[in-house]
C-alpha cells in the first residue's frame, strides 16, 4: 500500500489576555486543534507560530509577519497556513484583506479549523463579513476593558504589565477570580535606584554623573537590572519614572491608541522612593544639561565657562569660544561673531582663559561668598516675621500658578504632537519641551523649601551655618585641582559679559550674573542634607538682574 505524502503547512495560535489561557482557546487547546486538523486533512505542520498576550488588531505581531513572509517566499516552503479560527490570525478587515490577497498569490491555503469560507465568491464574502464581525467585537470588548481597567486604577489597583525596576506587585484582595494587585517597594532593587539618584545627583563627591557614567560604575561593580546590565537608556528611564515619587500615570491613551489630555489620565498612589526634592534637582540638572537644549561640548567642556560667557558690545550679545594661539601653548575666550564675520564685526577684545576665569573665581570669594554678603542675601530667608512669612505664602502661591501655567503649556505642545499638527521630531519641539520640563522642575523645587520653611513655623539658617557653608564654598573655589570647582562656579554663574575696555591698555568691562534663589536653595539644602554635601543642581544666584563685577 502506497503512503500519501503529506502537504507542508505553518500553524498560528494566538491569545491576546492571560483569562483566555484557561478556556478552550489556550495555547495549548489550539496546537493540539491545529495539528489534529493537518493530520486530518493530509498535511504535515513544520512549524508552529506562537504568539502569547498579542491583540488580533495589532498588525505588527513579529511571529504573524515571520509567517506571512515565509510563507510568501519565492521558495514556496508551505501549501497552507492552518489556524483555530479566523480570529486568532487577525481581527481586522485591512489585515484580512491584504494578508489573503498575498497567499492568494503565492498559492498558499488559508484554513482554519473551526470555519469553512470555501474559495468561491460566496466564500470570499462570508470571510469578508466574519472580519468585519471580528473586528467590531474586538473593539466592543476592548471599551470594556478599558472601562474594567479605570475603574481598577481608580481604586487605586494595579493593571498588569512590567512594572518598573524597584517594585513589585502583590495581589491584595480577590474578588471572585479576579486578584487584585499594589505596587509595593522591592527593597533590593530600591537601594539600586537610590544610588543611581545618588550619583545622578552628586556623583561620588565629585559632581553629578550622566547616564553613561552611571551605567559604566554600576556595571562595573556587578550591578544588574534584573539580571541585565545598565545602559544609558535605562538608567534615563529610571531618572524618568513617576512612580519613585509616590504615584503613576494610567490610562494615558484611548481606545485607538491617541494620547489622552492629561486631565483624563488616571492618577495611581504607591510607596515612594525617592525625594521629591532630590527628583526635582535631577530634573532640573538633566534638562539643563539635554542635548537639545546644551550642546554636549558646553556641558563636558574642559574650560570653567564654556557656555556661560558673551559678549557685552551694543547691538552683538553672541556666545564667546575657545581659541588658541601660539601653536596651542594659549588659550583665548573670543567672540564667536568677531570670529567669523572677521574683526571688523566686533570690538570686543579676546580675554585668555586663565585670566577670566581667575577674575570670575575672585568675584565669587570677594563679592559673595563672604559671610557678610551671604547674610545680607538671605536676609529674607532669615526673617521668620509675620510679614516674611506673609510673602513667602505669596511666593508659594506665584510658584503653583507658574507651575500650572507651564504644565498646561507643556500639554498643549503634547497634544498639537497627538493630533499630528508637530511632528515629535521637529527640534522646536524638543527645545520647548526641555524649556517647559526644567522651568516646571525649578519652580517645583523652589515651592517645595518655601513650603519646607512655613511648615517648620522659622528659620532653619543660623549664622554658624552661614559661615561654614562660605567656609566650603571658598575653599573648594581656591582648589585649582578639585573636579568640584568647575561645578560650584557654573552652579552660581549664570553668564559672564565681557565688554570692550574704555581706554586701550585697560581691563574690559566684566559682569558677572546670575540668581539669588540658587544661594537660597543651596544653603537651605546643605541645612537638611544628612550626607554632609552640597547640592549639585542648575540655578542662578543674583535675583532680578542684580550683578557683581
């Protein structure tokens, strides 16, 4: 008796939620539907497709496109491609329609084990309409879903997915079959994600650390992210996430996938972290310090004041760089129109390095970090008077409606990339993000002393503290060696105006600016901070344009 040959044929099984795994349509249910229909029906399965928790509308389900190209393939490897149903292969008409035009026209069977179109027009048309019937339930069931899913986030209720480096998910209650689940603190990871704040923040005393940085020491001392090593991208969504701070953003998009305003996103509480103080700080620092809005040469720059100087001539104000002479023995902070529009453009005279940077240190210890000028400064923060505290409620108040305000701009620009009117990789956007980003960061972190300092009813700044702290900074200014005086200086210096010198042989004009906030945040933080360290963020130190020479 002659053995028939058996036809070569690819099977697909799909399932889109964990609950379908335990009825008929499991994974398991339909392999074994699968290959019994093939042995059935004279064809042999060569290679099972399996694609767990993946919706039948997602079109770019990487087993299904393996399997369609395969079977598409100029060497014709299968006759057919055999599924449960016509639902586990897709659940939309487009996909329906392109998929089988090209088996069609590669002589490939579609077959499914629980519906028979036949091949016919007739055939075609009930496989047409079975998809459009597929589709709409999918999508009937999918806004039930996501109603269950509010509704579970409401109560503040965890929804499933990955849940980020530091946590876990414990199941709380149950009701019926359904458990329900918190977020609750990993301690062994917690400590990891502490450190990364940590360095990200301060370093290792030496200045904040960049991603890179970070992912390289981490590494090197044999850290993981669950068994995988760190790289710049997640040490960046980890310096990221909400849900260090104590909550987490759900149902941020609808049932097409768009970006929901965020006034319709679902606010979920769980255990935080991280400081919010040291949050904003980072925040701050990485906006600041973005690609997009700082050139990567300003931020690791070699010289003092790269990036913080410009010059002061009348109807000029561009950014001076670094030059050299004399076969690179000298180097010369210059204005970067005289330099390329030629001398001609601009009077303003080219000042060596060393010596601008001298006199920028020198204003520092003699200007301001004396203790006498530091305590004229933060004579405000100091006054602990009803009418002090009277404008500090004021200030607080301006903060929030500042913050609001800039949230509210930073959800417009959201949503003009949601509706398609700004493409996300237009660099204007990228510019205003990182702008609205950092200013939301700094008028968070100045709220939260203002509020630190009316909660605990006076001040928490003492003369002894106001001269160690100018004790500290001066002597870390005098050390010409420290990799810390980089950072003091540009963390107080917000931009440094070189004007031409009145006569010819005499010093150009120098101003030196920047916020009298950043002295208050800075000393109020050292106040607090159990590490003994000063804080490490971008301010300014000379409020409302007031300047030292």
């Amino acid at each position: 008796m002659t053995k028939t040959k058996r036809l070569p044929a690819f099977g697909y099984v799909r399932v889109s939620t964990d609950e379908q795994e335990e009825n008929r349509t499991s994974i398991e249910s339909q392999i074994s539907a699968v290959e019994s229909y093939a042995h059935d029906h004279g064809y042999q399965i060569i290679e099972m497709f399996i694609e767990p928790a993946a919706s039948g509308r997602n079109q770019r389900r990487p087993k299904f496109l393996q399997m369609i190209a395969l079977a598409t393939a100029p060497d014709h490897p299968v006759e057919a491609i055999i599924g449960w149903a016509q639902s586990r292969l897709w659940r939309d008409l487009e996909t329906h329609v392109n998929t089988r035009n090209s088996l069609s026209k590669a002589r490939v069977a579609l077959l499914s084990v629980t519906q028979s179109f036949g091949n016919d027009s007739n055939g075609q048309m009930l496989g047409n309409m079975t998809a459009m019937f597929d589709e709409h339930f999918a999508r009937e069931t999918a806004k039930h879903t996501r109603r269950t899913m509010r509704a579970n986030a409401e109560e503040g209720f965890y929804n499933g997915g990955r849940f980020p480096f530091g946590y876990e998910a414990r199941t709380v209650e149950v009701r019926g079959k359904k458990e329900k689940r918190r977020l609750f603190i990993n301690e062994q990871e917690a400590v990891v994600v502490r450190l990364i704040y940590d360095l990200a923040d301060h370093g290792e005393g030496e200045g904040p650390m960049g991603g890179r940085a970070i992912a390289g020491w981490l590494n090197d001392r044999g850290y993981t992210l669950r068994g995988k090593p760190f790289y710049n991208g997640t040490i960046a969504s980890i310096l990221s996430q909400p849900h260090y701070l104590g909550r987490y953003s759900n149902m941020t998009v609808d049932e097409n996938g768009d970006k929901l305003p965020e006034t319709d996103w679902v606010w979920v509480e769980c255990p935080p972290i991280i400081d919010p103080e040291q949050a904003a700080r980072i925040a701050t620092s990485r906006a600041k310090r973005s690609p997009k809005v700082t050139a990567p040469r300003i931020v690791s720059g070699p010289t003092l004041l790269t990036g913080k100087v410009r010059c002061g001539m009348p109807d000029c104000g561009a950014g001076f760089t670094m030059a050299t002479g004399k076969g690179g023995r000298y180097r010369y902070y210059r204005c970067n129109r005289r330099t390329n529009a030629g001398a001609g453009s601009c009077k303003c005279p080219a000042v060596r390095v060393e010596k601008l940077d001298a006199i920028v240190v020198d204003a520092l210890l003699e200007k301001l970090f004396t203790q006498e000028r530091l305590a004229e400064l933060l004579a405000r923060v100091m006054d602990v008077s009803d009418q002090a505290q009277q404008r500090q409620r004021a200030e607080l108040g301006q903060c929030r409606a500042e913050t609001d305000r800039s949230q509210a701009a930073l959800s417009r620009l959201l949503d003009l990339v949601a509706q398609g009117i700004m493409s996300p990789r237009d660099p204007a956007l990228a510019e205003k993000l990182s702008e609205h980003r950092a200013r939301i960061a700094t008028l968070s972190e100045r709220a939260n002393l203002l509020e630190r300092q009316l909660n605990r009813g006076g001040t928490i700044l003492t003369p002894d503290l106001i001269k160690r702290f100018s004790q500290l900074i001066r002597d870390r200014l005098r050390d010409d060696e420290s990799p810390l005086r980089r950072s003091y200086v540009r963390m107080f210096v917000d931009e440094v105006i070189v004007g031409a010198a009145p006569d010819k042989g005499s010093e150009p004009h120098i101003i030196v600016r920047g916020s009298q906030s950043t002295i208050e945040t800075a000393v109020i933080s050292a106040a607090v901070s159990t590490k003994g360290q000063l804080p490490i963020f971008d301010r300014e130190w000379c409020r409302l344009g007031d300047s030292n020479t």
